[in-house]
C-alpha cells in the first residue's frame, strides 16, 4: 500500500512515522502541499491519499484522485465537511475518519477559550509582562452555579459537558440525539431555552446543512445578555457578520473561537508579514473580549499518536476487505 500524504507538518512525519515502525507493507511519502483539484495529480500511482481538514476535496479533486487509481482517501480528522461523498461514490474511492481521537484535548481547548475570555488572560499576560500591575479591565465571573449550554453532545460535547459539571456549573444541552451517558447530570432542553438559559454556550454539532449559521442574528438575539460563547466545532456554524453586531451591542461577555468562516487560507500558516485584505477575522481581533486561536483544540501529543493510529488502522481495514464505523459514506 503506498500511502501520499498531503498538507503535512513536522509533528504530523513525527507521528506517523513513529507508529509506522514495524509496518514494512506500508510506504508513505509526506508533501507540504495542501490537496485540491491542481495538486491531485501528483498521487499518480498511489493506493490511496491522506488529508487534513481544510483540504479542498470537491468533484474536481476526486475525479483527479480516481484518475491517478487512488482508491481510498484517508481523512486524518474527524469532520467530514469538506469531501464531496456523491463524488467519491461515483468514483469507488472509499473514506475513512479518525471520529474520535481525543475528544477531551477539544473540550479543554474549548474551556480553556472559555476561562480565558472569562478572566481577560489575554490582556492580563500582556498587561503584566508590561509591569502594569492592576486590575482594570480585567473583572471576569464565576462559571461555579452559573449554566453550560451545550449544543452537540457527541464525543466532545459530551467531554466538554462533564467539565463543565466538575466546574460546578449547571449543565443543559441541545442535540438531535440524546446521549444516556450526561443523563445523570444535564438536562435536554430545546435550543431556544439553551439559548435562553445559558450563561457559557459551547458549540459541538458538526457543520452540516442544518447546523450551518446556526448561531445568527436571530439566534443571537434569544441569548442572555453577557454571555460567553465558544466554537470549537466548525466557523460556519456560526454567522460572522451578526457575531460582530451581536459583539458591538454589548450582548457578549467574551467570545471565544478556535474555528471561523474565514480560517481556510490561515489555519496552520505563518501569515505574519502579510497585509490581510477585506478581513473580518481582523475585524473580530479588534474586540477586546474576543479570542481566537487558530483551529488548534486537537493539538496535543496524545491526540496526535490517536490519530496516527487510527489512520493505519483504517488502512489494515481498508486492505483486509473489512467494515468500521471510521467509512465515510
Ligand atoms: P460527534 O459525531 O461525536 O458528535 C456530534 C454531535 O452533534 C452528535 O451527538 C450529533 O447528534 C449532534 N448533532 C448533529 N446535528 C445536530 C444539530 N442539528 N443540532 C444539534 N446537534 C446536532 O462529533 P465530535 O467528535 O464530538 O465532534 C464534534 C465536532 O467538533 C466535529 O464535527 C468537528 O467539526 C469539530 N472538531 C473540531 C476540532 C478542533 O480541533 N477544533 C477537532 C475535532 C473535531
């Protein structure tokens, strides 16, 4: 099996050829290039393909991919947003996920976005290492008895719920699906009363047709003034334009982002020299109560070995004709 894998980082050779060790039947070659339409070619020759999260993966790249005999894509990621399946489906590629590698390493991120706009850490490290000692500006809340509204409470909202009971908070949630394992500490409730309700609203639905902008102006108007949201699922869950006027009529004590609309050209990029024309992530960087970190809730080391993991895993599936609930269809 040789395995092209596009888009890659040091940590990502690291990991993967750490648990390589010891598969001879496996060749792989890691390319910094992203995977889209124009550099699909270069998997000439390859069984298969493996892809990150922002890669452009549409009928294009698929027909590409086919074309070059790749057979099975590799998705070293849980979300799934980004694949055209009727495409892979009209072309016999079969695809497989890591769903769920580390499902706390996403939750703490998202608490840790959570506390830091809450206790203003952002401005305090800053303030501090310009030896401004006081307190101005920085006045945050307890979340001890106030409510955690969690909307998705699959793996990581369900990780992100538990914390949030053993902050003290009452939790509430909202999904299409109720998950028996939060039934002994949080209430199911609709997600007008979530919205309602919640003095930290956590984001854990994935993007799909339903979910998408679902935090909107209407939506924004239903939350309790002063309340703290996070999104650690996906940008387009939320609406960017109506955050930022939902942030300039105060509604907002803090917001906290790991994912955004705009974030494909940015995330994992050193951007720093460039001049980012029609911003609105600029736009949300210049509110003081807003945080952003750049798609990074999944990045610890044991996250990393899971992913690796499970993606040879997926291969050993793959070769040996089996099923799994990691197939994409
Ligand atoms: P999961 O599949 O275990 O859970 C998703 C939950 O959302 C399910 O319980 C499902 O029923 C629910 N859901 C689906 N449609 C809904 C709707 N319309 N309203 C409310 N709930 C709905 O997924 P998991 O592993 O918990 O991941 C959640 C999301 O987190 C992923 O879809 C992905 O977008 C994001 N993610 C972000 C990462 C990061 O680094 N920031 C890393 C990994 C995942």
């Amino acid at each position: 099996m040789k395995i092209l894998f596009f888009d890659t980082k040091n940590y990502d050779r690291e990991s993967f050829t750490r648990e390589l060790t010891g598969q001879p039947g496996i060749e792989v070659k890691f390319l910094k290039t992203e995977l889209a339409p124009v550099t699909a070619r270069l998997a000439q020759g390859y069984d298969a393909v493996c892809a990150f999260v922002n890669a452009d993966i549409s009928r294009g790249t698929i027909e590409v991919l086919h074309g070059c005999g790749v057979r099975l894509l590799l998705l070293r990621c849980a979300g799934f947003n980004n694949v055209d399946l009727d495409a892979a489906a009209d072309c016999g590629i079969r695809i497989f996920r890591v769903p769920g590698y580390s499902p706390e390493a996403v939750a703490e991120h998202a608490m840790a976005l959570a506390l830091s706009v809450n206790r203003h850490l952002h401005k305090a490290y800053v303030k501090v290492r310009e030896n401004d000692f006081s307190l101005g500006s920085l006045m945050g809340i307890n979340f001890h008895q106030k409510t955690a509204g969690i909307v998705g409470t699959g793996k990581i909202g369900a990780a992100m719920a538990r914390i949030c009971h053993g902050f003290g908070m009452k939790v509430i949630a909202y999904d299409v699906h109720q998950n028996p394992e939060l039934m002994d500490f949080a209430t199911y409730v609709e997600l007008d009363e979530l919205l309602a309700a919640s003095d930290l609203i956590s984001l854990h639905c994935p993007l799909t047709d339903s979910t998408y902008h679902m935090i909107n102006t209407e939506s924004i108007r239903k939350m309790k003034d002063g309340v703290i949201l996070v999104n650690t699922s996906r940008g387009a869950l939320v609406k960017t334009d109506d955050l930022i006027e939902g942030i300039r009529a105060h509604k907002f004590f803090g917001v906290g982002l790991d994912v955004y609309e705009e974030e494909g050209p940015n995330v994992f990029e050193d951007r720093s020299d460039e001049i980012l024309e029609h911003s609105v992530t600029a736009r949300l960087l210049s509110f003081p109560n807003v945080m952003i970190t750049s798609h990074q809730g999944f990045f610890t080391r044991e996250a990393l070995s899971a992913i690796a993991r499970t993606t040879l895993e997926n291969v050993h599936t793959f070769e040996h004709g089996g099923s799994s609930p990691n197939e994409v269809k």
